[in-house]
C-alpha cells in the first residue's frame, strides 16, 4: 500500500510548495541549459530540515535533464528516461548514495573510480549523495578531487540537514540551494487538495492542527494526515486529531486561559487536576496555552485595547514563556505548570519594582508610614553648637622680599619646620571638631 507521502511526492518543480526561491533558481537553470545544449553547473547542494523536499527535488532534476526533450523545467513523462527516474533503484545512470551507510574513505574513492564510466542511455549520470555531512574526513577529500574536475557527463547533488557540517571546501565547488520550513497555511492548503483527492471529508480547524503538527516537514505532515484517516474511517475529525497527536481540548485551554486572565487561582488548580486525570502531554498543553495566549493579546490590540491593559498581558505572556525552560528540565511538570499559572495569574496585584525601591506613591487609604531608620521629620531639631574658644591666630611674620635658595633641600627644610610650629594648633583645633560631633550626636539620640 502506498502512503500518502510517496503518493503525493512532486514530480515537478511548479509541485514543490514553499520552496519558491530555490525553484526559480533551478527553473531559470534549467532554461539556460536548454538554449546552450549543456548545463552549466554539475554540482548542487540541497540544505535544509526534514521534509522540506530535497531528495524529491534531486529527482526531479535528474529528470529535467535526462529527458529527451531537456534539459527541461517541464519533461515529457513519457520517454523512457522519465519512467526510469521514478525507480531510481532500477535505473543506472541514477545512483542514490546514503552518505549515512557509506560513509568510509574506501566508498568514496570507489565512487571516484566509477565517475569515469559515460551513462547507459541517459544524457547524464546523475549521483544523489544523502546526508552528505555523515561523510568521513578522509571521504571528504576523495569527493573534492571528483567535484575540481569532474567529467562532462556527471552531475552531482548532495543533500544535507546539517550544512554546518559540511566542510568549506565543498561549499566553495557546489551550488548551495537552502530548503526552508515550510509555512504552515501552505502546508494546510496541500493537506485540503489530497484531502479532496481522496475523497476524505474535513472539520473545520483539522488540517490546522495536523499542519502545524508537521513543524515546517510536509512529509511529516502527510504521515499524520494518514495515521488521522486511518484512524478516523475516511473522516478527519478535530476531537480525532487532539486524541491522536495528544493535543489538549480547545475548550479546556480556553478555560485555562480565562481562568488566568481573571486571576481565579482555585480554577486554575481545579484545570490543572483535570488535565492529570485525562493523561495530558504537558508539553503539548503549554505550547497551546501560548499560542491561545498569544491570539488573545493579538485580538485585544488590534480592537483598541488600553495601553496599561497591553502591557499587563504582555507581562503576563512573557514571564510564562519564560518558565518554558524550567518544564523541559523538570521531572515535576505539573508542578511546574502550576506553579507557573498561579504566580502569573497574581502579576497584576504586584508592585512594580523601581516603586519598592523608591518607596512608593502614598495611598489614598493607607498613607505610608516613615522610613524606620529615620526619625519622624517634626522631630528633626537640631540645637546650636555651643560656642567654643579657639585658640588665637598665629602671628604672622611681614613677608620678606623672595630670595632664591640656594637650592631645593634648604626649601623643604623650611617647609617642614612650617608645619612643626603650627602642630599644637591643628591639633587642638581638631579635639575641639571631634567634640563638638560628639555632643551633637548624643542630643539627637
């Protein structure tokens, strides 16, 4: 029986979905090597996550360019070529390699040796090399020597979920075409047509989920829609999908939600046990309650919300995604969970903290008490130091007209015998300051 996922797998570049940049690049590619009679390029790197379709677009390529009417964008599918690319394993000038099993030095240089050999009956030998970053060092050098110079009649296309594994050096000799996620609209869309294909009957908000379940992988996307049809007797239900993808009922993170939002503490327990009970994946159940979260504020500031209500959920919001790490190292994640929804939910009723820091603003009930650590401000008299007797100035000697010394050491010599005749002063001068602080701090005690 044939999955869904190899049923529906493009078999030309206009099949390809959310892969826009990289179609038009080979397209264009493609068109060129029709006008000069060759291509231009002969190796090709397809980087990207799971999914996304480069081993399906390594295929289609080795297509286009051995059809008899190509290099085409678009072959015929009716020359022997074209039949032959469909079973890749069955087809010699087609030779897919899993970089993942053969990754040894020795299969590399045997690769080497069989480049030299001119194709079968098809224009080129096409190599499709998967997982390309499994390749050992030493299997990395052999394959640079074949992509310097390789011959005229070899293409080369690797494909890889890790490009940062790849050496610079490859990089450098090959065409880099990045695969990216695709979104989740398109990716629902294409779940919609082979629904209809099929002829499989949808609830609204469904294929949503099985999409978004997909993560950016439309292979893994169709696997789900398949396990979901399978399950659901030609019907893809939304209470189906929550049950086989695990995913929490919509009515029960809403009511999460509203119970947070209002603040309702024993709610969000009440929630919290029910979600046990049913054997929830809590991880699942967070990501919903973030995302129902998140088109919560979404609707709230788009229909005019105040500001201080914007900012209070936006605070709301960030500190619960802030717990997000917390839950994937704890074994509790439950507790965490709750612990999570009670602290957020009594967010509003704490005070900011620069207002703790400063004091805070009086109330208009309750005025704020003085600080502790000082007294009340009426209390603050503080009484007139009592007069004291300073000694009398030193007389001071008429100047005398400046004379150079006769040198330097005869200078600091009468500065020193300066300061020495002016001791006694500063020393009483001194034990009278240091009494008269002390006098005024035992009267304001």
């Amino acid at each position: 029986m044939t999955t869904l996922a190899l049923k529906y797998r493009p078999r030309i570049l206009s099949d390809l979905v959310g892969q826009t940049a990289s179609v038009k690049a080979l397209t264009n590619a493609l068109t060129r090597a029709k006008t000069s009679g060759a291509i231009h390029h002969q190796a090709f790197l397809f980087a990207g996550v799971r999914g996304t379709g480069k081993t399906s677009t390594a295929r289609i390529l080795a297509r286009a360019l051995n059809c008899t009417e190509g290099p085409t964008h678009m072959p015929c599918d009716n020359c022997d070529p074209c039949h032959a690319s469909e079973q890749p394993d069955r087809n010699m000038d087609i030779v897919e390699i899993d970089a993942a099993s053969r990754a040894s030095v020795e299969d590399a240089r045997a690769l080497r040796e069989q480049v030299q050999t001119r194709p079968a009956f098809c224009r080129y030998r096409v190599y499709i090399i998967d997982e390309v970053h499994m390749l050992s060092r030493q299997a990395f050098d052999a394959l640079l020597k074949i992509l310097e110079e390789p011959p005229p009649h070899a293409i080369f296309i690797l494909a890889t979920t890790e490009l940062q594994d790849v050496p610079d050096t490859i990089k450098s000799r090959v065409q880099i075409f990045p695969f990216r996620l695709i979104p989740v609209g398109l990716i629902e869309a294409r779940l919609q047509y082979v629904c209809d294909s099929e002829g499989v009957t949808t609830e609204a908000g469904s294929l949503r989920l099985v999409a978004e379940a997909g993560q950016g992988s439309m292979r893994d996307a169709l696997t789900t829609l398949d396990r979901v049809i399978s399950a659901g007797d030609g019907k893809v239900l939304e209470s189906l999908v929550r049950e086989q993808l695990g995913i929490v009922p919509a009515m029960r993170v809403k009511g999460v939600l509203e119970s947070l939002l209002s603040g309702d503490t024993t709610s969000i327990l009440d929630h919290c046990e029910a979600l046990a009970s049913l054997g929830a994946d809590w991880a699942n159940f967070w990501k919903e309650l973030m995302l129902a979260f998140r088109d919560h504020l979404e609707s709230g500031t788009r229909s005019g919300l105040q500001t201080h209500e914007i900012l209070r959920l936006s605070r709301m919001m960030s500190f619960l995604i802030q717990r997000e790490r917390d839950l994937r190292d704890s074994s509790l994640p439950q507790v965490v969970i709750e612990l999570a929804l009670l602290t957020a939910a009594q967010l509003p009723n704490l005070a900011p903290l620069d207002a703790l820091v400063r004091g805070g603003a009086p109330s208009a009930t309750q005025p704020v008490p003085p600080p502790r650590h000082q007294p009340p401000q009426q209390n603050l008299r503080y009484p007139s130091p009592p007069p004291q007797h300073l000694p009398p100035p030193p007389v001071v000697q008429p100047s005398l007209p400046p004379q150079t010394p006769a040198n330097h050491k005869d200078k600091h010599i009468k500065s020193e015998e300066e300061l020495i005749a002016q001791e006694p002063n500063l020393q009483r001068l001194l034990k009278d300051t240091e009494a008269e602080i002390t006098g005024i701090h035992n009267e304001t005690k």
